[in-house]
C-alpha cells in the first residue's frame, strides 16, 4: 500500500460519479447524457441540460472554468509520445464530445474545427519533479477557442519508474464518468467494459426523495467544515493519494456482507473523525456531496453531464466501525430505494442553470466523495496501467474531494485540497488505517509515505 502527498496549484474539485465505456463505441452528442424517460426534452441531438449550461456560466462571471481531471500511470517507458499522438488523431475526430464547446447562455453545444492533436497532445521529461510537473498540469489554462477545451499530457519520470498521463476537459462538457469513457475510447487497445452502466427503472419515480436529500438545503458550518479547513483558500490545490490493491478492498466488503462503495465511505468517515480528533475536542457527524451518475449505456460517450448530487451524513460521532458501515450502508439503500436517483435527476434539470451556477458556492459544496470503477483488460499501446484517478477540479467553495477510482486491480483514494488546507494530506493515510480496521488488521501496514 503506497501513500503519496502532490501539492498543485488549482482551486477544489468538482464531481462526477459512475460508468466506463469501451473503445471504439458508438457515440451520441445529447443534453442530459443519459437522463432516461424523464428527461425526453433535454435529450434532443446538440442540446444543452441545465447542469452544462450551469457550468458554462462560470467563466462569464470571472470564475475560473470547473475541469474535470482523469490521470494514469503507466511504468516508465510504456510509450513515446508520438504514439500517443497518433492514437489521438486516430481516434479523436469521432468522438463528438472531444469537438464541442458549451458557450454560456447556449441551450445547444457549439461545434469546434478540428484542430488535429498538436495543441492537444503535449509531454515532457520530468525526472525528479513529477509531482510539480503535475501540478502545472492543472494550473494551465485549456485550448483556447475555436479548439475544444480538452488536452492530454505526457509525463515521463524515470526516477520514479512512472510515466503519467493527465487529461483536462471543460466540466461543462461531460462529468467524471463521461471523461473516463472518453479517455478509454480515445486510448485504450481494446473496448474497455468499465462499471456497470445506469438503468432507468420501467416506472418513474417521485422527485420528492431527492429535494430531501439535495445539497441545496443549509446546514450548519460544523456538519460541513471539519476543524483546521476554515483558512482562506489559497487558489492552489494540493493532491495526496493512497493505492491499496482492490482485492483487499472486496475482501473487506465481502467480510461485512457490504458493497464496495459503502465500505469506501465507511472508511472515509473513519479518516474523517481521526482528522477532527486530532484537532478538537469535539468530533462531528459531516455532510457530503455524493455524486449519482444516471449515464446509461447509450449515452457511455455522450456530451453533457450525467451526475445528480445528493448529500450523505457521514457518521463521525459513531466509534463502533461496523455500526459506522450499518449507519452508512442504511443511507445508501434508502436512496436507491426511494428512487432519489431517478425522480432527482428530472427535478434538477428544470433548475434555472442561473440558480444552479450560484449554488456551487453554497456552503454544503464543501466535501464531495465519488467512486468509479473501470472494468476490464485496460491497456495503451500494450501497457496496463499501474493506477488511475478521477477527480473535479475549480470547483468554488470546495475544500476536500475524495475520489475512488479502481482499475486493473489496484484501488487508488485520492484527496484534492485547497493548501491553506495542508493537513487535509493526512486524510488517505487515515483512510487507509479506517480501511485496517474495517479488515480487522490493527495499523496500516505495508503503507509507504512519500
């Protein structure tokens, strides 16, 4: 198991949960990319959803464009990145939402030029310095216009035996699970399976489960701010992450009689409440944004997003690890159950986007914690890789993302946080303890800190 602390120099993170997809699949350009039978209206070849053309108004009031974020490490030497500049040009021009752009106020996409792989396709020796080249990466403005706002780059560190890949795009454009679709269609050899995507149930379901559990209520700063995180942000990000094998992590859910997911939250609450007792007297149950992906099979490489947020209460005052999990997994059920999912998803897209874009930066966007996991024999230009990550980036107001990304049997927990926030990168180590002892192991061993 293997921890290592990145610092950056973007602002928090945004969200974005759910499916992968296959290269070489069909593609589709629809507004609610995958919304099902309640969202016929914004479904419409070349249209936009509220959820887009809210994000496409963060830049016309001067805020920096939210991005979504998917890195892989290959070893060193995997590839030269001439191939990889090939494999982008080979495949990009038919993936439609790798040539559209949403400009604000637009109720459908804007078609871009092809602009080749050139200005999409950039590397870069980066021995000794991989975790500021990363950095750099997010800090660095997209394609400008009439390119679209996407880019991939290549980093190569021999001293750590890891060769990286970092792809941007506009969140406007797709959300974390439609970038790992594209990512997989645009590199990966074969047709990547990916998790299981979304299926809209036969009947629809009421919107009334999810306006009670939408981050748009207000709560109180104590079930949002964990202690130490009230600096002013500095606009620069910093990323700690921790690599478990995700074998260790099914048997821990297997040995609960629990899914994946519920075990990844339960263990996030556990690092949570170490973190609050570290720094205060008093621990406190926190609230976080979940993303709910709704991106069904058809719509794998879709334009638009396809995320509903809703929040859960992580139960930090609970000691008792198991009841930790029953009190997590008996949230997660009742909003599968309730179809939260479903009738939310037709409720949030007939929010104004105006009143979508100003709720970014309302106080319950302050934790989010999303999951995916990318099924499969995934393989660029013969080489598996050694772990993946997908994560939000910019998003206004946010302190912490956790993002959960498991593929090709390793698990990687990444946190993304502001670095006025620095103890924040504490947060993967002791996830990986809570993850310990939820396995009946006492400490965490085998963790390796860099």
């Amino acid at each position: 198991m293997r921890v290592r602390r990145m610092s950056g120099h973007v602002d928090g993170a945004g969200a974005g949960n759910g499916a992968g997809t296959g290269a070489g699949a069909g593609t589709r350009t629809g507004a609610d990319a995958g919304a099902g039978a309640g969202a016929r209206a914004a479904d419409l070849p070349g249209r936009t959803n509220a959820l887009d053309r809210a994000f496409a108004l963060l830049p016309a009031r001067g805020a920096a464009p939210m991005l979504v974020g998917h890195v892989l490490d290959f070893p060193a030497g995997s590839f030269t990145l001439d191939a990889l500049r090939a494999r982008v040009a080979g495949r990009a021009a038919g993936l439609e939402a790798l040539g559209v752009v949403a400009v604000p106020g637009a109720r459908s996409w804007t078609r871009t030029a092809p602009s080749g792989a050139e200005p999409h396709v950039t590397g870069e020796r980066v021995d000794g310095r991989l975790a500021e080249a990363t950095d750099a990466v997010w800090g660095g403005p997209l394609p400008a216009r009439p390119a679209p706002g996407w880019d991939l780059r290549l980093l190569t560190c021999r001293d750590e035996g890891v060769q990286r890949v970092c792809f941007r795009i506009d969140h406007a454009v797709t959300d974390g699970v439609g970038a790992a679709h594209l990512v997989a269609a645009l590199l990966a050899d074969e047709p990547v399976p990916g998790p299981h995507p979304y299926r809209p149930p036969a009947s629809g379901r009421s919107s009334l489960a999810w306006l009670g559990a939408s981050p748009f209520g207000r709560f109180p700063a104590h079930e949002t701010v964990p202690p130490g995180c009230g600096a002013a942000p500095s606009g620069r990000a910093a990323f700690a992450y921790a690599d478990v094998p995700d074998a260790e992590l099914r048997a821990v859910a297997s040995r609960w009689g629990a899914g994946v997911n519920d075990v990844y939250l339960t263990a996030v609450t556990g690092a949570l409440a170490a973190f609050q007792r570290r720094r205060a007297e008093r621990v406190h149950d926190l609230r976080v944004v979940m993303p709910m992906s709704v991106r069904t099979r058809e719509a794998r490489l879709a334009a638009g997003n396809a995320a509903l947020p809703a929040m859960l209460r992580l139960p930090c005052r609970t000691a008792d690890p198991g009841e930790r999990l029953a009190a997590v997994t008996g949230q997660t059920l009742a909003h599968k159950g309730s179809g939260l999912r479903e009738g939310g998803w037709r409720a949030l897209l007939r929010f104004p986007p105006r009143l979508l874009d100003r709720t970014t930066t309302r106080t319950p966007f302050r934790l989010a914690a999303s999951h995916i996991h990318i099924r499969g024999d995934y393989r660029v230009l013969g080489a598996p890789p050694l772990a993946t990550s997908v994560f939000g980036l910019n998003s206004p107001g946010m302190l912490g993302y956790f993002s959960l990304t498991r593929a090709a049997g390793t698990a990687r927990l990444a946190v993304v946080h502001d670095r006025a926030h620095a103890a924040a990168a504490e947060l993967p180590g002791l996830w990986a303890e809570s993850l310990a002892e939820l396995s009946g192991r006492a400490g965490r061993p085998g963790v390796r800190e860099v």
